[in-house]
C-alpha cells in the first residue's frame, strides 16, 4: 500500500466540505508531549480514542502510536502530517487506561510515551519499516538512458537521479539505508518531491508481532456422524486398510457422541498413520480439515475445579473483618504471620467478587512465585484465570491482553505490569506482600510503584484493595494505625504450625575455633545433616549469586573491576568467566595479575554458586539445586526447580531472594541464612526494615505443617537489637521503634523523597551539573531538604557517572503537583546550557 502518496496526493481532491479532523497521538518517545497529526478524510468514521495507529515522525521513522482524541482544531506551529494507517477496528486501549497513563506520566515525572512503552505488551508494538521503490509506471516506461534525458522535463535534482540509479539496483530500500547509501542528511525530501512526481512510491512492511496460535484440526464430516454413517463411512474404506486405521483411531480418540468436537491433526496421525490416507478421507468428505485458534498457556485445560476451600474460625473472621472495612474504608491491610493461610482468604474474598461479575487483580512481586499459587488458583477458578508477566511470550500476553478486554478472562494473576492492563469492571485488587521492593520499577522510565498506582488505579475503578504481607511496610502500617487503611491482623499460623525457632551462631566464634567446614558452621551443618536422615528438606539463604563475589590477587590484592561501571567482577565458575551485573559485560577469568603478574588469583567470599558446589563435596548423597537468577532465565526455569522440591526429588535447595517469598513447602522444617550481615549494615535509611522483613520471611518457609521448623543464621554480630526482635517475630516493637527513627529525621512515611540522578560520561561534567542544579532547587525548597550532591555506592555504571539529589518534602507542607513542576523547571533550565547538551537527569519519584 502507497501510504504517504495515496493520503497526501488525493486529499487535495476532496471536497472541502468534508471535514477536516485531526488525532492527539500518544508515541513512544521520551518526549512530554503528544503531537497531533491530521486524519485522512476517507478514516474520518473509523479513528476514535484507543485506537493504533502508524504514523511518520520525523524525517525517517514510522511508528506506532495510540490515538489520544480527535479534534478539529489543528495543531498551532506546525502543519499536521496525515495519519499513514489505522490498526484496529475497535479501541484497544480503554479510556481508563489512558487517564491512568497520564496521571503515571504526571506522577512519575516521565513521558505518556514511556509509559506507554512500558504498558503495552511488545506484540502490541508494530516493527514497522518504510520502504521505498520505483513506481511501476515510470519502471515501465523509463530505462536507465532515458533518465538523463528527462532530467529537466522532470526537474530533477542530482540527488533525486543518485536515489533514482539506486532503486533501479536495488529495486526497493528503508528511508535509513537510502539516508545511508547516499550519504544524506535530509533525504526524507528527496522522496516526497519523487513520490509527487510519481517517480517513487512509499510502501510499508508492518509486522505485528502477535499472532495467534493455530492448529490443524479434524473432525467427522455431520453427514457420517451417527452410527448409519459411520457404516457407510467404513464401507467406503474397505479396499484400504490404511484409511480404516485412520477412521477406527479418529473414533477411538473422539466417539461420534462427542461431535462436533475435533481433535488435532497431529494427535490423530500419531507417528505411523498415513498423512496421503487422511488426504484422501478429507477428499471423500469422511473428514473435514479446519484451523483452530488456541490458547498458548500449557496450564490453559481444567476440566474440574476444587470445592470451595474451608477456612479456621480465624480465617473466616479475618475476611468478615475485611468485608466490614470495606463499608467505609477502599483499602485494608492484612497482616497476616508467614504460614496463617492468607492465600486462602485471599481466595473467599476472590470468589464473592467474581460472583458479583466484577473483575480481580491479584499482584504479586516475583515471577517465582506464580507458578506455586498459579497452579494453587487454577485448580479452584479454572480457565477464568489470566497469568501475565514478562516471561510470558509476547503472544502470551497479548492473548491475555485481549481476553481481559473482551471480558473472557475476568481473574488475572501478575506482576508489576499488570495494573496497565485494560480492565473495565475491576472490583478488587489484592497485592501481595505488600512490602516488596520488586513493585518498584527502577529502569528505564516510568519509575513507578505497582503497589501506589494499583491504589489509583483502585479509586478511578471505585475497587477495594487489599494490601496483604506478614511483615508489612512501614508506609503500610502506619496508614492502617492513622485509621487511613483498614488493618487486620492474623498473628497464628494454620491448624498446628507454630512460628520457627531462630538460633544465631556467631561467625566469629566459629572461624577463631575453626569449625567452619567451607562457610557452614558446624551448628548448621550438624542440623542439616540430622534433617536429611529424617528425609527433610533444606532451605539455604544466600543474597549473592554467583561463585564468589570477586577474585583479588593474593600477592598485590588487586581485584578485577568492570570496564563501565564502578564494581568488581563476579566470579562465575561454570561459565569460567568474570561477569558484571549491572551492565552485563564479561570476559575469561585472567590467568595472571594485570597489576604485579602473579598467578595466585583466588576467588574471595562465596556465591549460590560456590554453596553448591560446596555441599556436592560435603554432602555427596543428598540431592542439590540451586535457584537464583543464572539458573531461572528460561520461562520454565522457575516452575521445574519449585516442582522437583515439592515432589522432593530435591534435598537441599540453595538460592537468593527468590526462596524467601511466599513458597509453601511441606517437608521444609530447617533454613539457614548466610551473609546476613551485608543487608543489615548496607547505608540505607531502610536497611533495617528490608533486614526485618527478608530474615522474617525467609524464617517463615520453616515448619509451615509440622509446627517444629528452625532458622539458622550466620552472623558476627549475634548482638545486634535487631535479631532480638526478628527471634521473638515481634513486628510491633520493630515498627514502634522505627516510626520514631522516621520521624526524628523527617523519612518516609513523614516525607515524600524526589531522588535525581545526574549522569554524564565525564565525573567533572556529572558533578558540576549536580551542583549547579542542587543550587537552582535550593532557594525555593531550602537547602535542608535538598541533600548533595554525591557520588552514590556505584559511581560509575555503563560509563556514566553519577551524582545523585536527593529531595525531602514533608507531608501537608508542599503542593506536589506545583513542586513537582518547579523541578522539572529547574531541570529544563539546566539542559538549556550548551555545555550540558549530554547531561541526563533520571527523576525517581518516591525511590525505594
């Protein structure tokens, strides 16, 4: 299709009584704005809000972008380019979603167009290539002598004869490649004044990347579907034993009571019945051959759902307690201690909301944490489930996407990213452990709070939210103590199971008795292995994955560092490789200092890596896996480690945070915790309350049904206050001292923090942008609440340095929105500079 020529050329020839409409186009560009583009009077009837679009942009690109709205006022400045196509019939993107974008962008302090980026899934996102070539008239009528000749007939310029020359060699080319070949700048022009000459047309390879998944099926043609026919069937086959094969497995597979119903062509022919036989039955009308369109999700056919669960008295009054918040108050927090079954009220609230015929998003923080409760909600709801997160194909999700929108899924499982899904009747939301900071997204924009957007998400839908963790955050409780939020609290675990004992084995100790076999000390090594002859399973917590941490030279200590970024290497032994995990870069391991030349490089500290490899020496008889990022890169990764321990074909699972949140596993009664000191200790004004909240979930996989579960952890600071609070499971008195802490030095919940970080591939340029920036926010905000600038832990990632603003706001005391917009004012002023034209400043709007 000739997009620009068809829409540009005849629009000139339309009557001028028509009118003329144009498109606020949302795309996806970090720019915060959205420009306007006009709309061919042939789609006037068929562009509306929501709606996808391609439009051009620029000189070269073509992209794909959401209407907004349509007006009749045209864009003031410039002149709107036409709309090239439209992609839908319907609106794809509800009016809910784009108000929910505008406020993330607004929130956010980012672009409509990120958060668009971030809200769609990619199958939703054409790759769209423009492509040029010859126009077949001018083809056919002008060879490669005739184009000097009609030069000045046709006016053309040297540069519109190279372009010429090129299509005839090439016969078709991308705007970039002509830019390229010609060596041009501006070579959009050339082809605009080509195509109007009708030398050139335009033509576009859009690709949308959703497909549907399709299966051949078979099914007995109505005519043969009773016992009558199918003797006449047979009688037709008698002279080939290969087609009644066919026919006695098609009904063996699928009785003739079953039709209409049809099985898969593959299924059918299994590996030995004849493709050219099933040909020959479909020929003869026997069979009949068709497409059908299937769900891509491997857990997609129930046939039976569970009964309905029955919950403990307890469990009952807490969902009654929540139900009756829920007369005055949208939001309740369910404290509920790890192992008191809040998947189960979970589940009752579920279903009553369901019946009602609203819709329900239950968010959790981890990928890994879908599969257990996935499979745990699919055999009580069935096929009413949507799963969504970003191990899920593209077609996955847009699959989902599209069942949520036409209402055929109304229960949706997911993580962060599924709050931008387009919902119409939502009714509640349950986001589970509340606490976790996976809610947070960190790069690239927008930089929000799945937990905070799903609660304005919750208010635009008139829904219910239930906040639910064990250890909830401090933000959280204190709305719930300010009577803001409905709190409930379940402070016993289900039927028997009591909370774990947590031992403290001082590291210090240990290495000065030299006890230590490898890093296990002897108390947890003991426990282990009593837990194994009792045909038990181990949890083990260690926060670093990889071998080691690092490698330094034992002769000059000097440690290999990333070339981007200011960090050491990781050391990966399998791989034998050096590896960066903040910017991905890699190389071998040296097998000499690069500083003195020495060859007693050795690694240093220990990683998920090295714990396994260690308890493979130790403990050659028991069965290891390891669970941590290296190991779950796969969609499937995550569900075959979880499955292998739950039908305990595995003894001993080591892994990161992954481990500590919401597994549910029977046999589980020992956890050991390793490195906990590194959490506690790093400079963050949270560092205790994610120490809290990570050993107290991490202790809480302990003894879940058998009500004799232990923790041991590894310290060497066994007196730390801390620990006392986290070995009684006294959430109370840890927050009643935090709160205080908050407040004395004006943190969260008592402030609102605007973190900017200034980045620039010089430290001199990064520092002296940060400061003239710190200066501009000071007079206005006041100096004690715009702290720095500083360099951060990690000064340098992926070449850039940083300095980094932070921002404290006391609550009641500033008009965010008016704030807000002074800061991007400040920001703006700061680009204007000439000298900071490759300054880039990252805005994080309440960072955590």
């Amino acid at each position: 299709m000739s997009l620009f020529s068809s829409f540009s050329d005849t629009s000139n020839s339309i009557s001028t009584e028509r009118k003329t409409l144009f498109a606020e186009v949302i795309i996806p560009v970090p720019l915060k704005t959205t420009f306007t583009y006009r709309i061919p009077f042939e789609l006037n009837d068929f562009v509306q809000s929501g709606v996808r679009v391609v439009i051009p942009f620029g000189r070269k690109r073509v992209l794909t972008g959401v209407v907004k709205s349509v007006t009749q006022e045209a864009p003031k400045g410039y002149s709107a380019k036409y709309i090239l196509e439209l992609l839908d019939e319907e609106p794809l993107i509800t009016q809910t979603q784009i108000w929910f974008w505008s406020w993330i962008a607004s929130y956010y302090m980012c672009s409509i167009g990120e958060v668009m980026n971030a809200a769609l899934p990619s199958g939703l996102k054409l790759s769209s290539t423009s492509r040029l070539q010859l126009h077949p008239d001018w083809k056919n009528g002008i060879n490669q002598e005739e184009i000097k000749e009609k030069q000045a007939e046709y006016d053309l310029s040297e540069d519109e004869i190279r372009l010429i020359n090129l299509l005839e060699l090439e016969n078709s080319l991308t705007y970039e490649q002509a830019g390229e070949k010609l060596d041009l700048q501006d070579v959009y022009q050339i082809i605009k004044k080509l195509t109007q000459k009708r030398i050139v047309i335009i033509f576009e390879e859009l690709k949308e990347k959703y497909s549907p998944l399709k299966e051949k099926q078979i099914r007995i043609a109505e005519k043969y579907a009773t016992q009558e026919g199918i003797a006449e069937a047979f009688t037709k086959t008698t002279r080939s034993v290969k087609q009644e094969e066919l026919l006695l497995t098609y009904l063996s597979k699928n009785p003739i009571k079953n039709y209409p119903k049809s099985i898969s062509k593959k299924e059918l022919l299994g590996e030995n019945l004849s493709a050219s036989s099933l040909k020959t039955l479909i020929k003869n009308g026997i069979f009949e051959e068709f497409e059908k369109t299937l769900s891509r999700f491997e857990f997609e056919e129930w046939t039976e759902t569970e009964s309905q669960i029955s919950l403990t008295s307890t469990q009952e009054n807490a969902v009654n307690q929540i139900f009756e918040h829920f007369q005055d108050k949208s939001t309740v927090l369910l404290h509920g201690i790890t192992g008191s079954g809040k998947t189960e009220m979970y589940v009752s609230l579920i279903e009553q909301v369901l019946q009602s015929g609203s819709q329900v998003l239950m968010l959790l923080p981890e990928i890994a944490l879908t599969s257990q409760i996935v499979v745990r909600l699919k055999r009580i709801f069935g096929n009413a489930v949507g799963v969504y997160h970003s191990r899920f194909s593209d077609n996955e999700r847009v699959e989902v996407w599209k069942g949520v929108l036409n209402g055929d899924i109304n229960f949706v499982i997911g993580v962060r990213s599924s709050v931008f899904l387009p919902f119409e009747h939502l009714g509640l939301i349950i986001v589970d452990e509340e606490h976790d900071p996976s809610y947070k997204q960190y790069d690239p924009a927008p930089r929000y709070h799945a937990r905070d957007a799903a609660l304005v998400l919750a208010h635009k839908h008139q829904a219910k939210v239930v906040l639910g963790s064990a250890t909830p955050s401090v933000e959280s409780y204190f709305l719930a103590k300010q009577k803001q939020y409905g709190l409930v609290e379940v402070l016993q675990r289900f039927g028997e199971a009591t909370l774990p004992e947590i031992q403290l084995v001082d590291l210090k100790k240990s290495k000065k008795r030299k006890e230590l076999k490898e890093n296990f000390t002897l108390e947890l090594f003991e426990q282990m292995k009593t837990a194994l002859e009792q045909h038990e399973q181990v949890l083990l917590f260690q926060n670093r994955r990889g071998y080691a941490p690092y490698l330094s030279c034992e002769v000059c200590e000097w440690i290999p560092e990333c070339q981007n970024c200011s960090v050491s290497l990781t050391y990966h032994q399998r791989a034998n490789e050096l590896r960066c995990h903040y910017c991905g870069f890699s190389t071998k391991v040296p097998q000499t200092c690069s500083a003195c030349s020495s060859t007693k490089i050795y690694p240093k500290g220990f990683g998920t890596q090295k714990l396994e490899e260690d308890l493979q020496v130790l403990l050659p008889e028991s069965r290891i896996a390891r669970m941590d990022k290296d190991t779950t890169r796969t969609r499937t990764g995550y569900e075959k480690i979880i499955d292998a321990f739950e039908k305990h074909e595995v003894d001993i699972l080591v892994g990161t945070q992954m481990i500590t949140k919401g597994l549910d596993f029977e046999k589980v009664n020992l956890v050991g915790v390793f490195d906990a000191d590194r959490i506690l200790f790093f400079p963050d004004f949270r560092s205790s309350e994610r120490f809290m909240q990570l050993i107290m979930q991490v202790s809480g996989r302990a003894g879940r049904r058998s009500g004799k579960g232990k923790v041991v952890i590894q310290t060497n600071s066994p007196s730390h206050p801390l620990f006392a609070i986290i070995s009684l499971h006294d959430y109370q008195t840890f927050y009643n001292q935090e709160i205080l802490e908050r407040q004395e030095y004006s943190y969260p919940p008592f402030a609102r923090l605007i973190k900017l970080m200034v980045r620039h591939e010089e430290r001199e340029m990064a520092q002296k942008a940060a400061f003239i920036l710190s200066k501009k926010l000071q007079p206005k905000l006041g100096a004690g609440r715009v702290l720095g600038p500083e360099a951060p832990i990690i000064e340098r990632i992926r070449n850039k340095f940083q300095q980094a603003i932070l921002i404290k706001l006391e609550r009641n005391k500033f008009d965010l929105g008016k704030t807000k917009e002074f800061i991007q004012s400040q920001i703006d002023e700061l680009y204007k500079d000439k000298s900071f034209k490759k300054i880039q400043v990252v805005v994080d709007v309440d960072f955590v």
